[in-house]
C-alpha cells in the first residue's frame, strides 16, 4: 500500500470544534470514512496526534512536542 498524508493549513486554533473539523478533512482527503475502515477494525482504538504549528520565519527553530 502507498503511504498517503494529508496537509492542511488553518488560520489557527480557534476552538476544539474547528480542530475536529480540520482532523476531519483530513481523513476525508485520505479516503473518508470506506478508506478508514479498511484500515482499521470495529472497536479498535486509535490515537490522532495532529503537529500544531505557529507561523514562524524561516530558519527558526519550532517545537512540535512541547
């Protein structure tokens, strides 16, 4: 199977709504609900960590894991 990733800019942070709203264009990018379903199975678990990122100049440093 080809690896997929799905990349979406935001205008930031707003609210836990808009965050799920983002995690779910992304999943529907990769295939949408018949995609993920392939993947994994009923009653499984799955963990979603999403890289949040501020704007930033080039060449500084960012922390995704703080």
């Amino acid at each position: 199977m080809r690896e997929k990733v799905a990349l979406l800019r935001s205008d930031g942070y707003q609210s836990p709504e808009h965050m799920e709203k983002m995690i779910r264009q992304g999943l529907d990018y990769l295939g949408g609900d018949s995609f993920i379903r392939k993947l994994i199975p009923p009653g499984s678990k799955v963990l979603l960590k999403p890289n949040l990122l501020s704007a930033a100049e080039p060449g500084s440093i960012v922390v995704t894991d703080a």
